[in-house]
C-alpha cells in the first residue's frame, strides 16, 4: 500500500488538525479534499487533435472570398527580400 508523505510541516498539520475535528485519518481528510477538488474542476477534457482544432478554427476564421485578381509575383518575392528581382 502506498503512503502519503507531506513534507511540508504546516501542511501536514494543516492535514492533522482537520482530520481531528471530522473525526477521520490524515489520508481520508486529504482523500476527500482532493475529491472536492476534483469535482470542482469538473470532467477530464480530452485533448484536440490537431486535425480537429484546424478545423474548428477554419470554420470559426473562415478565408476571405476569392477576388478573382492575379498575383503580383514580383512583388510578392521583392516583399520578402528576394535578391534577384531589382527594387520598383
């Protein structure tokens, strides 16, 4: 059986002193906290798959239509610093 051990002095007479006025163990005192914690905290969420999550953001961000016009390859490729293509 496994043992709790706190190390923490305070917190382990923290543990004693409630566990004395309900009358149980040190263990069932912190059992029941962490298990009203627990219940606090509310159901385990599962974690997205990123699959999932890309899709959840396309739907909510959607990409603006299409505007039909061509893109300006030189510009795009002097915008981020292309060496071959001279300045305008």
């Amino acid at each position: 059986m496994a043992s709790l051990y706190i190390k923490d002095g305070e917190t382990a007479a923290l543990a004693a002193r409630v566990a004395a006025r309900m009358g149980i163990s040190k263990t069932e005192a912190v059992r029941s906290a962490l298990q009203k914690v627990e219940a606090e905290l509310g159901p385990e969420q599962v974690p997205q798959s990123t699959v999932e999550w890309l899709m959840n953001f396309r739907r909510d961000n959607p990409l603006p239509p299409p505007t039909g016009l061509k893109a300006d390859k030189a510009f795009f490729d002097w915008l981020s610093g292309e060496e071959d293509v001279p300045d305008a």
